[in-house]
C-alpha cells in the first residue's frame, strides 16, 4: 500500500497520517493509534495492519514485508469487505463503501 491509502477504512486515516503520528508522538503500544482519527475503532478489520505500523516505527524491520508492503489498495479493501461480510466487524455510518463483488 502507498503512503496516502487508507490503512483505517471506516474513519478514512491513511497510511501517512499514521506513519507521522507514530513518528511524532511514540506511543508505547499499538492501542494508542486510535488517537490518530479514532484509528482502529469501527469494524475492527485494520488493528493488525496498525499494530504492524506501530511495530515498524517503533523498531528496525527485519525479515519479509509486512502485508500493508504487498497488499495494494484494491486487495486490502477487497479482504476488509470479506471480513465484514463475514460478521467479524460492523463499519460505523460514513466508512468507505464496500467494494461491489464482481
């Protein structure tokens, strides 16, 4: 995923905005990027995307990329929408669409 995808797709925080705000303000613990936009807090589905932001700013990256650096916008919305679907999560009114099935 680019820098100006949206990570959190319910509140629309993107991937910058968390990348600085873990730079910023060094939270101790990934819960703590909630307070970027109210990250992390509708449907659930981006908490571990965030919790592998906070774990790339807080410490060097070792080993093969993480999901957000393979994953493209599409595929990431398109595998938010299966976890809706599947009852996992409920966006709040005002969250970004789900993707039309093809």
């Amino acid at each position: 995923m680019d820098l100006d995808d949206k990570v959190c797709l319910c509140f629309h925080v993107t991937r910058r905005k968390l990348v600085n705000f873990v730079r910023i303000h060094q939270p101790k613990v990934p819960s703590q990027l909630s307070e970027c936009g109210s990250a992390g807090t509708g449907c659930g589905w981006c908490v571990p995307f965030l919790k592998q932001i906070h774990k790339q700013g807080t410490a060097p990256q070792a080993g093969p990329p993480v999901d957000l650096e393979v994953l493209t916008a599409a595929e990431y919305a398109q595998q938010r929408a299966a976890y809706v679907k599947s009852g996992k999560g409920t966006p709040p009114p005002g969250a970004t669409a789900l993707p039309v099935a093809e």
